[in-house]
C-alpha cells in the first residue's frame, strides 16, 4: 500500500450566502451553554453561524459565535487526498543454489560375525548431479573410487 500526493493546487471555493444565524447562549467566560442550563439571568445571547464549503479536494467547516464582537471562531477541514493505492506487487526470494561441494565421508561395515571395516573418504558433488569419491578403509588398507549420478532431486524447504 502506498500513499501519492498530487500536485499542490490553489483552491477556489464557490462563494456562498451567510447562513442565517441560530440563537445560543454564552456564559461569563464565552463558553456555550446547553440548551438545558440555559438561565437568562446569567447567560447572554449570541449568534452561532456554522456552514462548510465543499469541492473535490477538501471540505471546510467553520463555527463562528458573535455578540456585536467575535466571542469564538472554530476553522476545521478535513482532506479528500492523499488517495490511497492499493497494487500488490509479488517479489519471488532467490534461494542460493550450490555451484558444487566437497564431503568429508565417513563408514563403518562387517557381517554377523566381525567387524571388518572402517572407511575414510572425500566425495566431489557436483551441482550438475553427479559425483566423484574416493575412500580408504583404515583396517583391510583397500583404496576405492567411486563415481554417481543423480537420480531425483528433491525441492528446498521454504520457510
């Protein structure tokens, strides 16, 4: 998600006749008084004028109280923009692959009756699928070399 701020532009509001003003009250500190604690012994008069002005970009609110002064004046908008876009974008993780490698291997072996072999190696894997090893079994003093192909190949776990 992203936000995108258009370009700066002047606006110029339609002009509007003055709303007729509703009579409320005000306390000795110009504060408005609710209509149900309304004393006219202690409140005086005043005008509220409230409208708002209106085009694509924004609205404007406004709330005037005047008695033969300005007691208060309240300006508030609120903004049509910035609008939100929503694009979703798919980003695929690259997984290294091995270009090859080298093992350390390592066997043990025998039969039901002795234990006859203990073999030391190193294996070349290629990321081709194939490789190439060679071993030396410590006890019987047998060099071997081997040689492999892939047969399957089996997809990485994704986390």
């Amino acid at each position: 998600m992203d936000t995108i701020l258009p370009a700066p532009i002047i606006v110029q509001l339609p002009r509007q006749d003055v709303p007729e003003p509703r009579i409320i009250y005000v306390d000795s500190s110009k504060n408005i008084v609710v209509n149900s604690l309304i004393d006219t012994t202690k409140h005086q008069a005043a005008q509220l004028y409230q409208d708002s002005l209106e085009d694509e970009n924004l609205t404007l609110y406004y709330s005037s109280v005047i008695d033969g002064e300005l007691l208060q004046n309240k300006l508030d908008y609120k903004l049509k923009i910035p609008i939100r876009i929503t694009k979703t974008v798919e980003v695929f993780k690259p997984y290294p692959v091995s270009v090859s490698s080298i093992l350390l291997t390592g066997g043990v072996g025998g039969n039901v009756n002795q234990f006859s072999s203990v073999r030391l190696g190193l294996e070349f894997i290629s990321a081709k699928g194939w490789a190439l090893g060679y071993d030396y079994d410590l006890l019987q003093k047998v060099h071997s070399v081997r040689l492999g192909v892939r047969l399957v190949r089996f997809k990485a776990k994704v986390k």
